[in-house]
C-alpha cells in the first residue's frame, strides 16, 4: 500500500506510518511523479518487502473498517449525549 495525503490533517493519520504495511509519501503537494513511479518500481521489484508489509496489515483487522467507523462515531455521540443529560440534571 502506498499512502498520499491530500492535507495536513491527513497527515495526522498515523496508521500509514505505524502499521508496518504501507509507504508513507507524505503530502501530495510535494510528491512529485518520479517520487511515486519509484516507489512503485521498488515495491514492484521486492517481494520480500511486499510479504512484510502484507504481515504487518493482516495483524489489523481492516475488513470491518467502516463498521468499526461506525461503531466509534457512535459509542462517543452515546458519551456526549449523556453528558449533556448529567449537565442538565444538575442544572
């Protein structure tokens, strides 16, 4: 996997970084095409490398990704929501 941020904030995202299982280009503003054709070359040309890297993502479970998404939107709103029902019976 290869990962280009679109903006700063996505460059917050570290689980590019820290996964093991994917190069980081960093932002897309300064990656150039040579960047990126290299980088493909290189992947292309190590399998070792690609076998690492598919290991270090199969420790993740990606393929709930969005239900996980889901799942921690939700379970914070929950939080929130019962904050403000706290906050209001004390008032």
């Amino acid at each position: 996997m290869i990962t280009i941020s679109q903006n700063s904030r996505e460059m917050a995202h570290t689980f590019a970084r820290i996964s093991g299982g994917a190069v980081d280009l960093g932002l897309a503003s300064v990656v150039n095409d040579q960047q990126l054709v290299t980088t493909i070359c290189d992947l292309m040309s190590n399998r070792k490398r690609r076998e690492e890297m598919r290991a270090n993502l199969l420790r993740f479970n990606l393929k709930n990704g969005i239900d996980n998404v889901i799942h921690e939107i939700l379970s914070i709103y929950d939080k929130w929501r019962i904050n403000k029902r706290q906050e209001k019976e004390i008032e």
